[in-house]
C-alpha cells in the first residue's frame, strides 16, 4: 500500500481535470454563460470570440455551455449506466460464486452466452430495435457489461469463501446474507471500484458512438457524441464544432482510465490483466 | 549497442508502413484525364441498383431502361417509347403507337410482342416492393382487362371502368420497358442483366458498391457523351463530400445527394459548381388535428405565423429552398405564387386564445429521412424554440420511418415534420389526398381537415376534363389551403446538381440528371 | 494426443449453450421491440394502413400466435437449416444477404487486428524494454491517447486530412487495399492502445520472473533474452485476450463501416435499424455472434499451441 | 595472478517504495579460488543479494557502490557486453528455485544449451549431443527424453539437477549457486552435494555455495562466511567455525538445528530499512555491551578466524 502523496504527478494531473469536469457538470446551470439550448439565429456558426468561448454551433447555441452540459448528460448517465452494470453483475456473480451449484451453473452459462456477444454490435441491434431512449440505452448498455463485472466478483467470492474466518463466522450462526454483505462485499470492494472507474470511461466511449449514430440521446439533449454528429457537416470552415467535444470526451476517459491506473497502483492490487480489460 | 536489434525492427515497421502509404497514395489519386473517353465516376446515397428481385432492377435516373411514356420538359407526359396514343370516349380503350426501330440492349427488337410480355410480368410481380415505388399493377392501370398487339405495331390496352388520367399514371416507373429476355415473365425476377432501351447499358454491378454503366452505342436517339459512368454507393453525405473534396467522385445524384449545408460549404471551392433545378418536393409540418391543441384551426395558424421561414432558409438550407405559403409545389404548371406571412404578435395572440396562458406539452417527430437528407435537426431544434414562445413546450423524438408510421397510426403525436412530393403535375391527387375528409393522407395523418367549399371542388374536379377548367378549380383550392391550411407549408425544395467544374452539363431535372450529357470539359 | 483431442472437444461442446444462447438473445430481440412484426410487414411500402384482421390473419401465418417457446424451437430450426429468414426490405434471404456482406466486413476486421498486432505487440515491447525512460513515457501517452479517442472522430479527421486535404487515401469504397488503410486504424487505435499497454504489462511481468535471470546469468544481451524467453512468455496472456479485441473490432466496425461506406455488416444493420427489418437484426446478431465464437475457438487452438503446458496436459 | 574473487566495500540498497532498503553493508571479502566457500545466514541477511552482485543480477531498483575485482578488472565497472563474455562462460551462477528458474515455454536440453550455443558459437547438433552429455553427468537415468521435456514435466529434484547442468554447462571457473538444496529431500540433497564436490575435484571449479542448510556447508564447504543483516559477522574454514563458533550469531545458527539443541533464536532481523546503529546483531544478542549499541565493531582476525564482535576487541 503507498499513500496518495507518492502517486506520479501525472495520476494528480488526470484527478484535477476529472475534478474539473465532474465539478463543472454539477454546477453547469451556474457556470454557463447560455442556456445551452437557446436558439440565436442571428449568432450562428461563430468562432471563438468574448462572448461565446467556443462559438456557436449552427443554431446558435453557446458551445461552451453546450459542452458543460453534455459533461452533465454524458457523465451522469455513464454513472447510472455503470451503477446498474455493477449491481447486477455484483449480484449475479455474488450469487454465483457464493452458492455454487446449478445456481453456478446457470449464471456462468449466461455469462458465457454475453461474452460470447461483441457488446456494441449487441448495444446497436437493442438500441435499434427499441428504439432510441435513454432507457433503451440504459438497458443495452447493462445487458451488454454486467458479465464482466459478474466473472471477476464470483472469482473474489471463490476465493474468500474458502477462507477460515468465514466459515467461523457461519458457524456463529450468521446467514448467508449477512456474510455476503458484511464480509464478502468488503474484500472485493477495492477491485469493484477499480473495475467501476474503469467502466465509466468505456461507457462514454459506447455511448458517444451511440448517439453519433443517432441511437443514443435524443435532442436537444446537448450530448458530447451528437454534438460531434452535428458538426460533421460544419468543422471544415469551424473546427471548434468538432475539436471541442471530441477533445473533451478524450480528456474525460483518459483521466478516468489514468485514476484507474492509480488506483490500482494505490491498492496495491496485483495487475490482473483478465480484470483491467474485460 | 543494446538497443540495436529494436531498432532495426522499428525501423523496418516504419519503412513497410510508409511504403504501404504511398502505394496508396498512388492509387488514390485521379489525374484530369486528357481521354475524353475516361470513365466519370459519381456517387449516390443509395444503391441505385437494387437487382434481380426489383421492378425496375434500376433506377429510371440511370437513363438504363425507357418508360412508354415518360415527362416532358413542361413537366407534362411527353411520348417516349409510345410515340403516340388515342383513347375511346368512354376512357375504356387505349391505343398505344409504338416508335419504330428501337432495339434493346441485347438486341431484341422492341416491338408490341414485347410490350405485352412486359405487361405480363406486370401482373405477376404485383404487388412488388422497390426501393424507389412499389409497384401494383392494380394502382397503376386499375380494372385492366386486356392487352393486345394490334396492327402496325401497336398495343391496345382495355379497361373494364373509364380512367381518364391514365398517361400521368404510366410516366417513368409507371411503364418501364425491358427486353422480353431478360426476365422470366412467370415470376417476374430479372434472369439477366436488365436491358433497356436507354443511351446507358449496365455492363458490371456489385451490389452496395458500384452500378459501372456504358454508353449504348447504337442509341436511336442522340448519344449519350461519356463513354462509360460508375455509379458508387456512398451512403454516407459526409462521406460524399470528402470523395468530391478528395476527387474520388465528379459529381452526385438522386435524392438526398449532398446537404445544402455541405454544398454551401463546398462551393465556397471553386473547384465545385451547383445546378439548381426545381424540385416536386415541399416541406410541411403536419399537424395532428385529432387532439389538443391542433384541433383547433387556430393553432395551426399561429405555428405558421410563428415560422421564421426566412431564417431557416438562410441559416440552414444556405439558400437552397424557396420560403411558401402555398400547398402546392411551384413545379406544377397551375401553381401560382402565394408568400408565406409572419407575424409574431397575432402568432402570439391566437395560441394566448387556444391555449388561455397555459403551457402545453407536445410531441414533435422528427422522421430520420430528413437528418439524411435535409437539415431537418437544426430546423426542428429551431421551430422547437420559436414554439416555447407560443408556449408550446415541444419535445423532438427521431423516429425512423416505419415508427413514424406506427406513431401516426396510433395517434401518438401532435407535429411531424416532412415532405410530399407531387406524384406528377396533375395536382388532383395531392389535393385529394390531404383536403378531402376521407383523402389517404388526411386519414393518415390524422389531420382532421375539414372544408366543405374543398370537399365540393374536389368532387367537382371528377367531372371536369377540360384543361382550362380544371385550372380555375386548382386556383380557388390554392387560396382554400392558404387560408385554412390542411398543414403548413414551410419551403420549396430546389433540385441541387452538385458536381466538379472538371466535368460539364452536369444539370438537374425533375428527377434525376442529365446523365447522358454530362462529359469531361476539354482541355 | 489424446488431451489435445479432448482439449478441443471440450472446447467445441462448450461452444455450443453459447450458440444457442446467441439464438435466444436474437430472438428475445425480436420480442422486446415494441412494435409488432406483422404490421412492420404489411406496412413496408409505408402507403398501405393494415386492418385489425389483415394483422391477426398475418400474424397467424407468420406464426406469432403460438406459444413463444415453440415460436422459438420452429426459428432455431430454421436456422439450423441456414435459413434466417426473409428481408422485410429486399424480399431476399437474410442469410444471402449478410454472406454478401460478410466478406467485407471480415476483411476489414483482419486488416485491423493484423495492424493491431504488428503495431502494438513490438511497440508493447519496446516500452518495456525502454521501461521508465523518455521514449516509454511517451508511447504510454499516446497508448493512453488511443484508448481513450472515439473511433469515429478519429475517422472524421483522418478523412479531412489524408482524403480531403492530402489526397493520399480514398474516402470511401471497398476493393483494395488502400481502401481499408483508413478504417482500420480508426477501427484499431482504441484497441492498439489497450494491446500496447498490456503487452508492456505482460512483458515487464515476465522480465521479473526468475527465468530471465537465469537467462541473464547465462551472458545473453537483454533484447535477446526478450526475444527467446520474453516475448513468448509475454504473448500468452495477451494472446488469451485476442478474442475481447476482435470482438471489440466487430463491434466497432458499425460506426467505421458507415462513415467509410464500406458495405459491410456494420452498414448493414444500421440500415436494418432504420428499415425495422427485424429478420435482418436478428441475423446480424447470430452472425457476429457466430463469427466471435469461432474467433475465440481460433484463439484457444492457438492458446493450445503457445503454452506447451495446455497441449502437453501436464499439471 | 590468481582467480579469487575480492569484494572491496561492497554496498548494495533497494529503493522501494516504503524506503531504501539496505541490504549489503560494506562487505569486504576475497574469495578463495579452487575451493567450496559456503555463505550462510538467515532468510534476508543479503547472501543471495551479494551472490547475484558479482554477476549485477540484480533488480534495475538496486544501487551497488564499491567494487567487485575478478582478474584484475572490476566487474562492477564492465560494460555490459564484456559482462556477458563472463556470465556463464567464467562465472556462472545457478539461481535458487527451480520451479520458477525455467523458461516454461521452453524444453529443458533448448534451456541448457543456449548458453552454449551462444558462447561457443558451435552448431546446433554438437550443443545437443554436449547437452544430452551434461544430462549424463548430473545422472538422469533417460538424458534424451529429459532433454525433450517441458520444464513441467521434470519433478523438482530433476529440475534442481537440470539447473545445476545447466549452469555447468560451459565448465565455467567459477559458480555460484544460489540455495541449491532448498525443498529438497535428504536423498537427492546428498546428490547434489555430491555433484559440487566432484565439480570441485574434476573440473576444478570454484563454487561459491549460498546456503541456509549449516549441514551442507559443514560438510561439502572450505570456507564458510556468515552473514548479518548485509554484513560480515565472521568467516573461517568450515571445520574450525562449525567446531568453535566465535561469534554469538553463528553459536545460534548451529544451536538452532534441529539435530542440535534446536533452540531458536530469539528475536527477527532487524530491519534493512532502519538498520540498528552499533553492532546489527545487538537487538538479538545474549551478551549485549553498552558498546554494542554505539558502535559497529571491525572485522578481527582470531585463531585464523575472521569475527566482527566486541568481545573480541
């Protein structure tokens, strides 16, 4: 275990810009100079200049503010998305790994059909069959992921099951639930919030693709991922339409794969490849 | 030293994927060709060759196969492969005289055998779906009975009811003709490469990639003037652009072909020109009259009063659209001209006495055709908020076509923004659809328009034949759909020829361009 | 032998739930959307407005009115028979369909995990041996880069700049080469970043195992020593997840494949998606599915041949 | 001149990320060519450290100072390709753990002629025959088969054998062998000592023996170096300092085999990161000096023995 002080000073760099943008999503309603969806005919397609930041997209809209809410869309739902992927992939594979048997069974099965699934292709065809709405993305998104999470949990549960004090405390006559929440959650919560961090940046990265095919949010939902859709047609003569949300969705994964990295490195965890990447 | 044996690797990997780059480079880039002869390429958002299974196997725009009658400049039917007709009094029979000494692609003569053999097919593959127009024998020549070859190389068709307007029915898809052997009458499917009678012959097509078209030689008419045309499957409009960027392609067609912001954008090169032609396409919003708010007239006055059409040409169809207030598109010849009114305060005043002050929650649909084709997101986006003011909080749901059609039959909405396009110039069928109270689109729709002055024209119009008096009837419904509105026209759609100054003649018509005289400028 | 024959049976038996399981995804695909088949039939041309009757009467002959169970077990065996049914759109073969497509977009994943793997294995290697020093930092970044770009701005930039402005690689098309230059890397950065990371990964954990010691003690110079007892060892794990990349590929190919116009898969569905063509969602599902599945049978049969401990069946 | 190895103030640290940890402290040494000198102490008291210094085995987190004078030139000093002309070719070291010291993914006859290959530049069919050959010598019953197997499929005692082949397999001067006898049983234990004591007669190696096993070193070693947290505490010939140990550390190790008094020590180590000031055994020491405490004590010469110990001051 090393103390957050020894962390390399790129890992604090990648927290203050993670900081900045989950701080500027939260407080967008008092930072942005626009309401992010108000049309100004007179002011489209502008370049940066005092009074917009980043210009104007071609209705108008303040970019800047626009930008500061699509942080709010995008990272709000990729934290639900990523909430709800945890709960039922920690569940299910809790479940598994803890009762073993046909129970086992069945959910490993179902974990290996969705691994068996290339997760956007499956993300596409639930989206495109649903239709387009945030609980459709909701749901595709956490269909598509929770196996991952389940795999790595019910290997923890294996692994801690077997070890002595929890067969003392069962003989104390604790109940199952009660060691899974009280033991068993606890042991593996270092490598749960690891994996959740991680999560979070692959499911911007999914749903910005989503919604850049129009299957993701809807308008005039200012997200980063349709906000680059619409400036497919303009960025040749205002490449600050592109830039701006493209290099924002950079910053936010890479800093968020970078905590990733340090947390890791904080909790000493033994770099399991099969984890990191699943 | 150590680092040596890494090195040469990288090195090598560095080497192989410049090499690889500049391979490519070669291949990637098109030089202005001296030979008049060098194959033009151009690009289409869809595959214009859907095949063996479809009606038409290709598009007419390809300029492969030729209708009996097709559409003249005037926009009126103009005789084609028919070079003249006559019919019966009672609109029951029809003599079609076929022009002489056409051949098809493969040989064949085209003569009345062959036209039967087509009509044969017709009724087989009824009803067939296409891309491009479904295609039901019993829509297009409704209660034919028999088709013969008659003398003098001529085909009689016979009808069990009169149908009077049965020549602006059979123009361009609605009588292509191919060589009798180059399908299988019984089940319709083409068994061969289709051949027609047109200056262009299709000589390779890869489906989702490329339609390769040669020019037909021994045309009856004037010759085509390219020598051959590949015709690519770009469905991307982004993507369209940059292969005109990158000099991949000389120019685009069909529908959809290039945004008027992306072509705004890439005339500002003067390496690029754009033909403007008039379009049979209108945008509307339609309004769903069935519920509140909309079904109160009043409403519908106000959104329309409301529209800033100026600015959403301006702004978003960069010029490339006419601002109306007509229902009728300005292609049809009985079109007149009638300026869209804006007018904020009354706007204001007549939803104030709809709505009472309240606000209201409406769905607004935004059909994904229309973020394809036209700048439909940022102009919804725009209405929605010209609509706040009216205090009408509206919610834009994209919806693909089919669920937009789910949403109409259930009622489930309150505007939808889209386009209708004039089937042919004769407007009666336009009007009918949407101002009659069982018209198809009225009911579709649900627009719940109602007008007994237009109810009584229109069943007028049945009666009427003569030119001159149909004229006046389609003037008093232009001023009926001014006043009170089945659905609000926002602009005239203008037909854009987006092409390489390399190439010439590159001009729009109605539908499609004119391909067979498009060639490379001489250097 | 007979561990390697009972290595792949086991293997090849295991595939099969995760087949059928693939066949109930799609066919629960087919019951989630929210309208009803029949009607998305009937109402194709989009002119034609279905009675009640003409629904129910199609819905019985498409069979939607028996138990779904036996809805199921009737399309599973369909399938079986190669027959995914019929094109809403294009009246023809689903199955014919997507094999038309299949080609393009298989080439197009080979070409980028074949640019994945000649790029990001040596580059993975070569930070580790550089570990910690400037060249290391530098490649980490730009790992950290590619992880973190979507694929599809990377495309729209790479179109202006080597299409529109440089005139070096074309836009669009399908055929050679040249054309799948473009979208393969696109397609490939996220997934050469992850590989890069993890090769260095795998290779700075094998250089602190005891044998590279051994190695060393023996006088060998290092890159030798990474070449003969590194490299190999380092592949194993990174092999072992060549199948989560080439799943990630598939599925990134969509978004690719529409912006490059290539006529893949990809375009393919999101067409479907656009036409509601149910039988041509569900296929593509099966497909990519199937295609996924026997890329990762691939992967173990290789997996089997790298680590002689698996193909030896000791333990 | 001659072929000993002289370690001249050799000082050896780790930086970890808890702090730099000190694991040789000023080692001065000769090394006696053509003889057995064993090194002994407790887990951590830097022996195997000192062992893989004289090839720079070590970790890239580790710091040497001092030098390391084989041949007149220092090892310490040489660039890294006339190091590897040394490495198992004069100076071979055989590492501890045989289950980890092999390449898994390679047969074992491929693992022990590489060296050779590499160093006698010699065809690939002349290091297999002197592969199989080596195999003989360290009696495997099947040397063909042995040479053709994974490294998994040998049981440990043969690995541990392999190992030693492996790292004799250039006839080098010198070996180092690290723990050779670790987890072995009594009776392939007895074979290996037998291996170096017949290296030492025919091929006239010099080993340098790093052991915690006192019962090998007693019986197999010349010389015998004990070793304390990084440092010296006595060094003698094998027989004279198990007999009369002079050092109260080294009267502990003996007392604490288990067919002696099997009376442990008391106490840990001390921690190489705050390393005790005065005498590093103090902590532990029955006959403790206020002296002890304060300052270290100089390596002494007594009876032909070598003790860092105040009582002999």
């Amino acid at each position: 275990m090393c103390n957050i002080k020894q962390l390399p000073v790129i890992y604090k760099i990648a927290a203050c810009i993670l900081m900045l943008m989950v701080s500027s999503a939260i407080f967008a309603p008092i930072i942005a100079p626009y309401d992010p969806n108000q049309v100004l005919p007179d002011e489209t397609l502008q370049s940066c200049s005092g009074a917009h930041l980043l210009g104007t997209d071609a209705l108008g809209r303040d970019v800047f503010s626009r930008i500061l809410y699509g942080a709010r869309v995008s990272i709000s739902f990729a934290v639900a998305a990523a909430l709800c992927t945890m709960i039922l992939g920690v569940t299910l594979g809790m479940i598994s790994g803890y009762f073993g048997g046909i129970i086992d069974t069945i959910i490993q099965l179902l974990v290996n059909i969705f691994q068996g699934l290339p997760g956007m292709s499956m993300m596409i065809a639930i989206a495109g069959v649903m239709g387009p709405s945030t609980i459709s993305l909701l749901f595709a998104v956490t269909l598509t992921s929770w196996a991952g999470f389940s795999r790595i949990v019910r290997g923890e549960v294996l692994k801690i099951r077997e070890e002595n004090y929890i067969e003392g405390v069962r003989s104390l006559g604790a109940s199952d639930f009660y060691i899974l929440v009280h033991y068993i959650l606890p042991n593996i919560f270092n490598s749960l919030i690891i994996l959740f961090t991680v999560r979070i940046g692959t499911i911007v990265l999914s749903i910005a693709s989503l919604s850049f095919l129009g299957l993701g949010m809807q308008p005039p939902e200012a997200d980063w991922g349709a906000m680059i859709n619409d400036a497919k047609i303009y960025f040749r003569s205002y490449p600050n339409l592109l830039l701006a949300p493209g290099l924002c969705i950079l910053a936010l994964c890479a800093s968020i794969n970078l905590i990733g990295d340090a947390l890791r490195d904080l909790f000493s965890i033994e770099q399991d490849r099969n984890k990191q990447y699943l | 030293m150590r680092n040596y044996y890494l090195y040469k690797t990288a090195l090598r990997l560095l080497i192989t994927l410049s090499i690889m780059v500049s391979l490519a480079g070669c291949s990637g880039n098109t030089e202005q060709p001296n030979d008049p002869d060098q194959e033009i390429v151009l690009a289409a958002a869809r595959d214009l060759t859907p095949g063996d299974k479809d009606p038409y196997y290709t598009s007419s725009i390809l300029q492969v196969w030729e209708p009996l009658v097709g559409i003249g400049e005037d926009g009126r039917p103009a005789p084609k492969l028919a070079k003249a007709w006559e019919h019966s009094p009672d609109y029951t029979e029809w003599i079609f005289e076929l022009a002489e000494g056409i051949k098809f692609h493969d040989g064949t003569p085209f003569n009345a055998a062959a036209v039967v053999k087509n009509f044969e097919r017709y009724r087989n593959i009824t009803p067939r779906v296409s891309p491009f127009y479904l295609f039901d024998i019993n829509k297009i020549y409704p209660n034919l009975k028999k088709v013969e070859e008659r003398e003098g190389n001529k085909v009689k068709l016979t009808f069990s009811q009169p149908f009077s307007t049965l020549i602006y029915s059979m123009t361009n898809f609605g009588s292509p003709m191919f060589s009798p052997y180059c399908f299988d009458s019984r089940t319709g499917d083409f068994t061969a490469v289709a051949s027609g009678t047109g200056p262009f012959k299709i000589i390779a097509h890869v489906t989702k990639q490329y339609t390769l078209l040669e020019r037909n030689d021994e045309y009856y008419g004037v010759r085509a003037k390219a020598k051959r045309i590949r015709i690519k499957n770009i469905p991307n409009a982004e993507t369209r652009y940059s292969a005109l960027k990158a000099g991949e392609i000389m120019g685009v067609l069909d529908i959809g072909s290039l945004t008027p912001a992306l072509t705004s954008e890439l005339v500002k090169d003067n390496r690029f020109a754009v033909a403007i032609g008039k379009s049979t396409i209108t945008h509307y919003l339609f309004c769903n009259g069935e519920k509140a708010p909309f079904n109160d007239p009043r409403m519908i006055r106000a959104v329309s009063l409301m529209i800033n059409r100026e600015i959403l040409v301006k702004n978003f169809f960069h010029g490339y659209a006419i601002p109306t207030g007509n229902f009728l598109n300005g292609a049809s010849p009985f079109s007149k001209e009638i300026k869209p009114r804006r007018n904020v305060e009354e706007a204001k005043e007549l939803a104030n006495a709809v709505l009472k002050g309240q606000k209201v929650n409406i769905t607004f649909l935004l059909p994904q055709y229309g973020i394809d084709r036209y700048p439909y997101k940022e102009i919804t986006e725009f209405i929605q908020a010209e609509l706040k003011e009216l205090g009408l909080n509206a919610s834009i749901v994209i919806m693909d076509w089919a669920a937009v059609q789910d949403a109409r039959a259930t009622g489930n909405y309150d505007i939808i923004i889209g386009t209708q396009g004039l089937p042919n110039f004769e407007p009666a069928i336009v009007f009918k659809n949407y101002m009659k109270r069982t018209g198809s689109a009225n009911m579709q729709y649900r627009l719940g328009y109602s007008n007994d002055e237009a109810e009584q024209l229109l069943d007028q119009l049945d009666a009427t034949l003569e030119i001159a008096d149909r004229a006046k009837i389609y003037d008093r419904l232009q001023d009926i759909s001014a006043e009170s509105p089945p659905c609000i026209p926002l602009f005239a759609d203008m037909n854009l020829a987006v092409h390489s100054q390399k190439i010439q003649n590159y001009e729009p018509l109605l539908y499609g361009i004119t391909l067979d005289k498009i060639e490379w400028v001489k250097r | 032998m007979n561990d390697i024959l009972f290595y792949l049976v086991k293997k090849l038996l295991m595939i099969i739930p995760v087949l059928l399981g693939i066949t109930i995804a799609a066919f629960i695909l087919g019951i989630i959307s929210p309208s009803d088949p029949a009607a998305v039939l009937l109402n194709m041309d989009g002119v034609s407005t279905p009675s009640a009757q003409e629904i129910a009467n199609k819905r019985h002959e498409m069979g939607l009115d028996r138990p779904l169970i036996v809805q199921y077990l009737s399309w599973l065996l369909q399938i079986l028979h190669g027959d995914l049914g019929i094109s809403y759109i294009t009246q023809r073969p689903i199955w014919d369909e997507l094999m038309l497509r299949l080609p393009v977009t298989i080439s197009l994943a080979s070409c980028t995990l074949l640019l994945v793997i000649v790029t990001a294995i040596p580059l993975g290697v070569f930070m580790a041996y550089k570990n910690n020093s400037r060249s290391d930092f530098v490649l980490r970044t730009a790992a950290l880069i590619f992880t973190s770009v979507p694929a599809f701005w990377l495309a729209i930039l790479f179109m202006w700049i080597f299409s529109e402005e440089l005139h070096l690689l074309p836009t669009s098309g399908y055929g050679t080469l040249a054309h799948l230059i473009m979208p393969s890397v696109a397609l490939g950065a996220g997934t050469i970043g992850i590989l890069m990371r993890l090769q260095r990964a795998a290779l700075l954990e094998v250089l602190e195992q005891h044998f590279i010691l051994t190695a060393k003690a023996k006088g060998m110079p290092f890159p030798m020593i990474i070449w003969k007892h590194g490299l190999l060892n380092s592949l194993i794990p990174v092999i072992t997840l060549l199948g989560n990349y080439f799943g990630a590929i598939i599925s990134g190919s969509a978004v690719i494949e529409s912006i490059f116009s290539l006529p893949g898969l990809g375009s393919y569905v999101l067409e479907a998606i656009r036409g509601r063509d149910y039988p041509a969602i569900q296929g593509y599902v099966i497909f990519t599915g199937l295609v996924f599945v026997l890329f990762n049978l691939l992967v173990d049969i290789s997996y089997l041949l790298l680590n002689p401990k698996i193909r030896l069946g000791g333990k | 001149m001659d072929n000993n190895i002289y370690l001249q103030d050799v000082t050896i640290s780790f930086t970890t990320k808890a702090g730099t940890v000190h694991a040789v402290n000023h080692v001065d040494l000769n090394v006696n060519s053509g003889e057995i000198t064993g090194m002994i102490g407790e887990t951590g008291s830097g022996k195997s450290v000192l062992g893989m210094s004289v090839l720079r085995l070590l970790a890239a987190n580790s710091l040497i100072s001092g030098s390391i004078i084989y041949k007149n030139s220092d090892l310490l000093q040489l660039a890294e390709k006339e190091l590897n002309q040394i490495r198992g070719k004069v100076i071979s070291f055989i590492p501890q753990n045989p289950d980890a010291a092999f390449d898994p993914t390679m047969k074992i006859g491929k693992q022990i002629i590489e060296g050779f290959l590499y160093h006698d530049k010699k065809s690939k069919a002349a290091g297999i025959s002197h592969g199989i050959g080596q195999l003989q010598n360290y009696s495997f019953h099947e040397p063909q088969k042995t040479f053709n197997s994974y490294p998994f499929q040998l049981s440990g005692g043969m690995r541990q054998r392999a190992l030693c082949a492996m790292g004799t397999v250039l006839s080098p001067k010198w070996i180092i062998a690290d723990e050779p006898t670790k987890g072995l049983d009594a009776i392939i234990r007895q074979q290996v000592s037998q291996v170096f004591l017949e290296l030492k007669k025919t091929a006239n190696s010099s080993i340098l023996l790093i052991t915690h096993d006192l019962r090998l070193a007693q019986k197999i070693c010349d010389t015998v170096i004990v070793l304390y947290a990084g440092t010296v505490l006595e060094q003698g010939p094998a027989g004279k300092l198990f007999d009369e140990p002079l050092h109260p550390y080294t009267c502990g190790l003996i007392d604490a085999q288990p067919h002696r008094k099997l009376l442990p020590l008391s106490g840990m180590p001390p921690s190489l990161i705050n390393l005790p000031a005065g005498c590093k055994f103090h902590l532990r020491c029955s006959c403790r000096k206020d002296i002890c405490c304060l300052k270290e004590p100089a390596l002494l010469e007594v009876n032909g023995q070598w003790v860092r110990c105040w009582k002999y001051a």
